[in-house]
C-alpha cells in the first residue's frame, strides 16, 4: 500500500449526516419562501419594515454570519489517508467538516493543557530540566502561542498592537470597498451621481439603513481578520484541559446552538400548527381531546422527561454499536433526537395560541359563507385558516430561537445535553464547573462560551422585536 500519494477534491468521501441532511432541506424551504415572498407585495411589505430597521438590519446580518460558519460545519467528509495498489482509496477514519479545514491552524494548534488567552506559556508551573542537568519549577513556553518571538515577555505587548493595527487597517479598507460598491449601485438604481448617493448613504437620508449595514460588516470583518491574524500567531481565547484552542471550539459550538434552535422548530410546527388549527376550529369532542393531550403533556416536568428520553436512546447507542460507524455519527443522532424531544415537550404553548385564533376566524364572515356554500373543512382551512395565522406562527419560531438555544446549555449543565464529544457551548459551560473551581481559576472557557451565546441570542431577540411588530396586525394597525 502507497503511503505517499496525491488526491484531487473529487476524490474526498461525502458523509452526510442526519442533521446535515435536515440543514440543507431547512435551506431548501427558506429559499423558496424568500423566492415566494418576493412575488407577492402583502408579504414583501413586512419584511420590507424589518429590513428598513437599522437594529433589525444589523441583528440580520450578524446572525448571517453565525449561519455562514455553521453552514460551513455542516459539510461533512473523509479524505483519502492511502492508496491501495488497485489504484484505490483508502479512506481515514477520521471526519472533517469544511469550516475544520478553513480552520486548520486553529484545530491543529494544540498545546500541553491550560494557557491564558495571548499567553506564551502554560497555566501551572512544571518541572523543567534545564541543560546542565538541573530540574526547576517553571512555566514552560508553549509550543505554538507567540512561538514567533524571541522574547515574548518584551516583544509581545508591541506585536500584538502592531497586528491590532493591521488588522483595524484592513477590516476599514473592506468596509470602505463595501462603500463604493453600495454607492454605485445606489447611484446607478436612483440615477444620480456617485458623491450623492454617497452623501446621502452617510448622511442617513435613505430608506434603507445603509450605514447600519456598513458597520455591522465592519465589526463582523474586523472580528475575522483579528481571528486570522491573530489566530496563527497566538492563542486569542487561551487553551482548555487537553490544550485545544478555545476560539476554535466556540466557534465548532454554533452549529450545535444553530441546530437545537431551528430543527426543534422543524419538529414542533407539524404538532402546534395541525392540532391547534384542528382543536379551535372543529371544537367539541376533538378541541376536548387536543386539550387533553397538551394539559397532560405541560403538566410532565421538562427536564425529566429530556433526561430519560436521552437515557434511553443512550442505552440504544450502547446496545447497537454496529449502527454508528464514528463517534461523530454516534453524537449526531443524539442530537437529533435531543431536537425531536425537544420538540415535542415545547409544542404546547403554540398549540395554545393557534387554537385561540382558530377559534376567533371560525366566527368571521369569510368563514361561515364559505362553511354554507359547502366547502370542505380541509380547503377552509388550507385556504383561510392557515395563513391568516401564519403571523403568530412566524413570530413565534423567531421568539424560540433564542430559547432553545439557551435551553442546550441549561440541559447540559445537568448532564443530559448532546453528546460530551461534541462541541457545544453547554459543553464548554458544563466543563467550566470544575475550572472555575480550581486554584488559579480557568475563566477564559466560560466567558468564550458566554460571548459567543451572548451575541447569537441578542442578535435572535432583537431581530424578534422587529419581526413581532412588523407582523403582528394589532401593532401594524397601530
């Protein structure tokens, strides 16, 4: 068998997991509805309102970015690590996503244990032989962190500004590149000249937020560059236990929080939206009936319902090794089936709201003349029920977010979370128990957890508000 030997990129082996294949037809549907919203004015309207919001904007595009790496994350495959004499491939056991070989530096940079974040040696002191022969007490130089200086503790502080400033420099020359070509577009649309649009761009006399955008992607760049920069030369976030780059496993933690807030959503829409339409609209023996189910299904404390469904689908792991091939596919269902339980514990209050509302539009006019021309139940409510409630819905899903992401963390911190192995902030929350109990205190682990959650689930909250009000008839009307 070759060892040494060249591969082209069509030679990489596809994986796709589950949750992969839920992203990719969750995409799917988002661009055929923003394709569908597009043609009709009534849902343009709204989402016109929200984009011409300058927090609205800057929350969009933050949580693009956010979507952007974990969309990267979720691009799974095996690189050939041998050839075979038949001129075949041999494949490595070990999965790679796209974002992990974008991040190779960071993944790779792995050092003895604990370092603090620009630190250019280890948290605890080791015994150290030096070359005489002596052993002493010391802090050993890390392998990688600030392995470029000579002497680090006088040149560190002076590099580390200077790259700062490279980095500002580039992070404004993409914003002022992201400048022109807004205002040419923007003079070639209204057909004025390039300085006036410019003007009235700076100005803020458009109806769209353009200087909102122009420094959410200044901030969103400079963050970037700092990482690349930075990030080859240092440890920007410190190490945790075992030495890997806690930049690297916040940023390997948002496809997690991505996942947990929009496939849960995925499982509990068919549930809310069908039964609540069902129950408010029929009412008698079937309202009675979903009302039972749901007061029943609220009235089981979450979190131990959580656990022992995780429970059991660990014992199933454990007894049916041969159905995952990968610690990483062993991990990823279950998150899957965190989702699926996390979606069925958390449908009720929806169901709550679209059966009041079912029961309101029951009553109009437009209803009860199509009820006595004899049209079907199932075409009244495709056709009128449906998408008259489809602001609560939408509402509703974007209010959740935030929630459920949180939610990971809280069921992590118990111990019935996704799976140790992967990368999550809960994770990195729940390890940060111990490390925040030790003496010196590791705090570097949490408080990247906490940025990085922090960021996600303002930039959720805030787009929230506008899509609430922009949605909402009652405060539309208003």
């Amino acid at each position: 068998m070759n060892k040494a030997f060249d591969y082209h990129w069509w030679d990489i082996d596809l994986v796709i997991l589950w949750t992969d294949a839920l992203i990719y037809i969750l995409v799917a549907a988002v661009s055929i509805f923003v394709i569908y919203a597009r043609r009709h004015e009534h849902l343009r309207a709204p989402w016109r309102q929200i984009l011409q919001r300058r927090l609205a904007m800057s929350s969009l595009l933050i949580l693009m970015a956010f979507v952007v790496i974990g969309l990267l994350d979720s691009l799974h495959f095996k690189v050939p690590e041998a050839q075979r004499d038949d001129g075949r491939f041999q494949y490595s056991t070990e999965v790679y996503s796209l974002f992990d070989r974008l991040a190779l530096p960071l993944r790779n940079r792995t050092e003895k244990t604990y370092s603090e974040p620009f630190a250019y040696r280890l948290y605890a002191k080791e015994s150290i032989e030096l070359a005489d022969g002596t052993i002493r007490r010391d802090y050993p130089r890390l392998q990688y962190g600030a392995a470029h200086l000579d002497d680090p503790e006088r040149q560190r502080a002076a590099d580390i500004k200077q790259r700062s400033l490279v980095v500002l420099a580039k992070a404004m020359l993409a914003a002022l590149i992201i400048v022109i070509i807004l205002g040419s577009w923007q003079a070639r649309r209204n057909k004025t000249t390039f300085m006036t649009s410019l003007r009235h761009m700076l100005t803020g006399q458009t109806n769209w937020p353009w200087r909102s955008v122009v420094a959410t992607l200044f901030f969103i760049f400079l963050l970037i560059i700092f990482s690349i920069e930075l990030g080859s030369h240092y440890h920007i976030l410190g190490t945790d236990k075992v030495g890997q780059d806690v930049l690297y496993l916040a940023l390997k933690s948002i496809r997690t929080g991505l996942v947990i807030g929009t496939l849960t959503t995925l499982v509990m829409l068919p549930f809310a939206i069908l039964l609540g339409i069902m129950a408010g609209y029929f009412r008698g023996w079937v309202d009675d009936v979903i009302q039972y189910l749901y007061t029943t299904l609220s009235s089981i404390p979450g979190v131990l319902l959580i656990a022992a469904a995780i429970l059991v689908m660990q014992v199933y792991i454990e007894n049916n090794p041969q159905q995952f091939a990968t610690v990483l596919q062993r991990a990823d269902a279950r998150l899957l089936f965190l989702c699926m339980i996390l979606g069925i514990t958390s449908w009720t209050s929806l169901c709550r709201l679209l059966r009041g509302e079912a029961l309101k539009l029951r009553e109009a006019d437009y209803i009860q003349a199509a009820q006595a021309f004899g049209v079907r139940s199932i075409r009244i409510i495709s056709r009128h029920l449906l998408p008259n409630v489809m602001h609560i819905v939408l509402i509703v899903i974007v209010l959740d977010f935030s929630g459920l992401v949180l939610a990971e963390a809280v069921l992590a911190y118990v111990g019935v979370g996704v799976d140790p192995s992967m990368n999550s902030w809960g994770n990195m929350i729940n390890s940060a128990r111990l490390e925040m109990a030790r003496e010196p205190i590791v705090w570097w682990s949490l408080l990247a957890a906490f940025m990085f959650m922090f960021m996600l689930v303002l930039a959720a909250n805030l787009f929230a508000d506008a899509v609430r009000d922009a949605f909402d008839p009652r405060l539309r009307s208003s």
